[in-house]
C-alpha cells in the first residue's frame, strides 16, 4: 500500500471519528418534552353553536379524578324567561368535554359547593326563591332540592367548616340577606342588613344579567378579634364590605364607599388583621395590597393607601385568593385589561410585595370570573370569552404551578 | 443554556481540530467547497390533535394541513464535502425555510367560521450526508443518507413560539454530480423524516396574535431539490479529447 493511501485511510479514520462525535453531541441536544403533560397546562373555549346564546361562567371546581366542573348562567335571547338558566359541565384534567347538563333553575350563583362527593349549586326559581342543588358529578343528573327561604340569591359560600353561608336580596323589607345553613342545608342563622332604598330592579337587573354586575361576594376570616364572614352586599345606600360575627352574623364593622357606583371589588385575608383589596371609584381600579382593616369598626375606602390600576376595565371583576405551594404562600388577584389580556397580580402573603405579574393576551375581551388553586399547586382561571368578538363562551385556563415560584 | 456551552464547546475543539488536520497533505486535495440552493415542499405529520375549542353540543372540531405541493418553501446553504474514493461526506449548512398552513373550522347554526393559519419556519440547519458516488466520467450519480440538527430562527410570527427551537431529522439522497471541469454541479433530491414532535407542549396555545388555535403535535417531513456548484481544490479531471498540461 502506498503512503498516499495510508494518509488517506488515517485522514478518512480522524474525520470518522469527528463526525461520529458531532453526531453525538447533536443528539445530545434534543429537547425532552415527555414530563410535559396536557393536564399540566392548557386553554379551551367553550363553544355551542346558537349564537343567540351567551353564556356567564360563574364557578369551577376540580374533582378528584383532576377534572374540572363548572357552572355557567346561560342567557338565551329567545327565552320566554329573561332570567338565565344554569349549565353545568364536567371536563377531563385535560380540559375535554365529559358531559354538559341543563337545568331550568334560574340566576345560578357563587361557588360550587363540593363535599363528600356530591356536589351543589344555589339558583332560584321563577318565584325568586333560593335553592340548593344537588346534582350527582358522575352524570349531572339532579339528586336533590333544598329551599333556603331566602329570596333573590346573589352569592353563596362554602365556609371551611362545611357551613353554607348565602346572600340575597330581600325585594320585601329592601335588605340583603344572609343565611346561614348546616352541611345538610338546614337554616342554623339569619340576618338582614336594611339598605333603607328600593333596590330591586338593579338586582333583577344584575341577575338577568343586563345591568351592572355587581361584585357580590362572601369569604371568611379569622384574628384575635374573633372570626366570621365578610359580605360585600348592599347596606345603608351603599355597597360595601360588612364584617358579620361569625355565629350571630350580626354586622361588627364595615368598609365603605360612595353609594353603589364605587365599591370594593375582591378582598382577601392576608393574616391577623392584613387584608388584602382591591376596589374600583372615580371611574378607576385601585389595589391595596395589604392594608390593617378593624373588623370591628367603620371606615372609607379612600382612607386606606391604595395604588391605581389604570390598564384594568372600567370598574373591573377582580378575583382574590390564595396559593400554597410547596416554597411559600401567595396572594393573587386576577383580573382583565382594556387590551384584552387576562392579568394576574402575585404577591407575597405576608406583606404587600408584587412578586410577579403574569399576562395572557387574547384576540377578543375576556373577564375573569374564578379561580381555583388545583392539586398540583397551580390555578384554574374561569372566565369568559367573546368568541369571534360576538360570543359570549366559558374559557377554562389551566396554568402550570412553575410559573408562580419565583426563580432562584 | 449550560449544555448548550459544552456543546459548542465541544464543536469548537473539532473545528480547531479540523482545521488541524487539514494542514495534512492530501486532505485538500480530497476537499470541495460551493454553495447551493433549492426549494423544498413540506410535509406535516399530525401525530396527535389539539384544539383550543370545544363544543358544548357535542359536535367536534378537527384540523387538516395544506398538501405538500403546496408547502413550496427554499433553501441556501454552504456545501462543504470530503471525498474518499465512492464516499462523499457532505455538510450543507444554510438556512432552510419551511411553509405550510393549518386549517380549522369553528361551528355556528349560521355560519361556519374558518381559519387557515399560516406558518413559516426558518432554520438554521446543519445537514451531514454520506454518499456512495459512481464515477461515470462526466456524470457521477449518488445515494445516500442524511441526518441534521436545525435551530429555529427568531421571528415576528407570534406562532414560532408554539415551536421548540431544536429540530433532528434522517433522510434519504439521491442525485449526480455533473462535472464541468472547473466546476462541478450537484443536482440532488431528498426527503427528511422529522424524528420528533416539533410543537412545544409548554406553549401550545396562541391567543393573543389574531389567530386562536392550539398547536398539535406534529412532525415536519420534507422533499427537497437542491443545486450546487462546486469547486475543487484537486487537479481538474481531463475528459476532453483537447489535451490540458499542468
């Protein structure tokens, strides 16, 4: 063999073993996606094909199989009754369809109640009085009724030991109503909050959803001054946040705004005596992030230092609560900008500092309706959707619980 | 981003060892290097559906993606090959766009809303091709195979997003050399196998671009017909019955 040959066989041999090399360190380069699952993020818009129908997501849950239901007022334009009836639709982890069910109660509320298996929603009949709704998770089917003789139901709350708690309107004595009921939806207190003014028709009109959406709300706290629930209802001309004992439900303080054009929008228990709220006035969106509320005493909203959020809509739906992850607690307030994005504030629990804001853009108006922490310490946002800019449809985003821990 | 240092760590030694090696005699000898181009026509592989809809009345939304004729996308790369008797290794890096478009319906009592959304994918890609040549003077006609690593291009397409920025694929050659003399001409035809899903499952969803859609996971497959020119750095081949003295 001749030298040149030999240089050729070594030269063919050196860039072998380059390329085999180069091939290995390529290889090396692709990206794994297989810890990826479709449950742990995903978006889906709820469509249904009568564009004479709009639809109001209300609550979700998440089951113990990881899938979601959630509870939607359907207003349809040809409907002899101007009040919406109720949906419910059940979806996989993965945000498909499993089953959707309609029923004819009217005006669906609030939260989703979820307990020992069964779940329930609080709507009314053509009368205006307040139902439980007990409906078998498994197929949507109806298991059972519960008259709550409370009229015109505007929220309802399932309080951490099981206690329904549920306002209304009294279109009578012209009070909000708050009743109190047992785990098997028996009557346990009652109290009416005189607003001294005829408010039924902005309530009828905030529950056939062609008024002004109110920002009704019920949710619970517990400091050194005692624990009970606080309301955001209509009370002495104005709405506003009332404090109520929690066994007397009796008002021990309030916070307050200029009639019923401004308001508090979301509040949240921070810890002891550290709430955290936002509220809209003067045709603006403000957050206090962690504020030092007396729940036994009366006070103006103005008063307490606030910051504006001017990107939010005019008097924007904000949804408070809280995450617990693995790293620390939070607090998040989910709401919608002028320019169509779904935003959500977090921050620290234990003080005012904004951690993070997460942004999701969308095509067409959306507005947060409700959120839930899931089992894998992410969220569920329920919202809605103008589909086509037309429609009004239920959205369901799942967000991945590595987007709110902060980076090292 | 650290395993992307120790690799372009790793392909700086070779290149430095490359360049070593060259200094070699008879390495340039065996040397060519030209550039080339062509079009390619790409291939979608849905491998599974997503939709960011779903309806409530319990019909279902599907997808399609555009034919592959109708992919008409192009390349421009560098053409580098090495040459040992009937075996040609090939590096062609370059950029190489891909064009396709995905097709969804939305559904009304009244109207059927339709989407088509168009998708441009621009990579940086290194092919690697080994040929085994025939030399039939003039014509040397080849075979081979291919792989490569591509890296998706930035861009302003909100959808590029949805996509993962590696791409690996195998394919399959096939073509001749023309050689003129002073230069030799590559005519070649290809097909890549896309050997994994290219959608990022962690940004699958787009909503906020004018267009609403969730990215299925799919393969990007492609034929491609490529021209290049190319110039060695050996003694020219005589075939011409007019005699050439060096």
């Amino acid at each position: 063999m001749s030298n040149v040959s030999i240089d050729a066989m070594k030269t063919m041999k050196i860039n072998i073993h380059f390329l085999s090399v180069l091939l290995f360190a390529l290889v090396g380069c692709e990206i794994n996606q297989d810890e990826i699952k479709p449950e742990d993020g995903f978006m889906k818009i709820y469509n249904h094909p009568d564009e004479q129908l709009a639809f109001f997501p209300e609550s979700l849950v998440q089951m113990p199989d990881g899938g979601y239901i959630f509870i939607a007022a359907v207003k349809d334009e040809n409907a002899d009754i101007e009040y919406p009836y109720t949906s419910l639709t059940r979806i996989s982890p993965s945000g498909e369809i499993a089953w959707t069910s309609e029923y004819d109660w009217l005006a669906p509320t609030s939260k989703l109640i979820l307990e020992n298996g069964s779940l329930g929603f609080v709507a009314m009949d053509p009368q205006f009085d307040a139902y439980v709704v007990s409906v078998d998770p498994g197929s949507g089917s109806v298991n059972g009724q519960y008259a709550l003789d409370i009229s015109m139901p505007l929220y309802a709350y399932s309080d951490a030991a099981g206690n329904l708690v549920v306002l209304g309107y009294d279109y009578v004595t012209h009070s909000s109503w708050i009743s109190k009921y047992n785990s098997s939806y028996q009557l346990q207190r009652s109290n009416q909050l005189p607003i001294n003014t005829d408010l039924e028709y902005l309530v009828q009109r905030h529950l056939n959803k062609t008024g002004q959406d109110y920002p009704f709300f019920v949710g619970e706290y517990s400091n050194s001054s005692g624990s009970g629930y606080f309301v955001n209802c209509f009370y002495n001309y104005t709405l506003r946040t009332v404090f109520l004992d929690g066994s007397s439900l009796s008002a021990t303080g309030d916070i307050y705004s200029f009639q019923i054009e401004e308001g508090i929008s979301s509040v949240i228990q921070k810890s002891g005596s550290i709430f955290g709220l936002t509220s809209y006035y003067e045709g603006n969106n403000y957050i206090i992030a962690a504020a030092e509320i007396d729940v036994l005493s009366s006070g103006n909203i103005k008063d307490l230092p606030a910051d504006p959020l001017y990107q939010l809509t005019y008097k924007a739906p904000v949804m408070a609560g809280s995450l617990e992850t693995e790293t620390d607690p939070f607090t998040l307030f989910l709401s919608q900008t002028n320019d169509n994005s779904l935003l959500i504030y977090q921050y620290a629990m234990e003080n005012d500092s904004l951690l993070n804001t997460h942004i999701r853009k969308f095509d067409e108006g959306v507005e947060v309706c409700d959120f839930i922490q899931t089992a894998d310490q992410g969220i569920a946002v329920l919202a809605s959707i103008f589909t086509l800019g037309k429609y009004r449809r239920p959205l369901v985003l799942k967000l991945t619980p590595d987007l709110f821990v902060p980076e090292e | 981003m650290r395993k992307k240092a120790i690799i372009l760590s790793i392909l700086l030694a070779l290149v430095m060892d490359q360049a070593a090696h060259a200094q070699e005699p008879g390495f340039l000898n065996q040397l060519r290097i030209g550039f080339g181009g062509g079009v390619n026509f790409a291939q979608i592989v849905d491998l599974e559906p997503y939709s960011i809809y779903e309806d409530l009345s319990g019909a279902s939304y599907t997808n399609d993606y555009s034919d592959i004729f109708q992919n008409l996308g192009s390349q421009y790369f560098v053409q580098i090959e090495w040459f040992y008797k009937f075996f040609v290794v090939v590096l062609k890096p370059g950029t190489y766009t891909y064009r396709f478009s995905k097709h969804s319906e939305i559904l009304f009592n009244n109207e059927t809303v339709e989407e088509e959304i168009p998708y441009l994918l621009r990579y940086f890609s290194v092919p690697l091709e080994v040929r085994y040549n025939l030399d039939l003077q003039r014509f040397r006609p080849y075979a081979g195979g291919s792989v490569a690593y591509s890296h998706l291009l930035p861009s302003l397409d909100a959808s590029n997003e949805t996509f993962i920025r590696s791409k690996f694929t195998a394919g399959a050659v096939a073509g001749t050399y023309i050689d003129l003399r002073y230069i030799i001409l590559d005519l070649n035809a290809g097909y890549r196998f896309g050997l994994h899903n290219i959608t990022s499952k962690a940004d699958r969803f787009e909503t906020g671009s004018g267009e609403t859609y969730a990215q299925d996971d799919i393969m990007l497959n492609g034929l491609q017909i490529n021209l290049s020119i190319l110039f060695s750095l050996q003694k020219q081949k005589q075939y011409s019955n007019v005699e050439c003295f060096y």
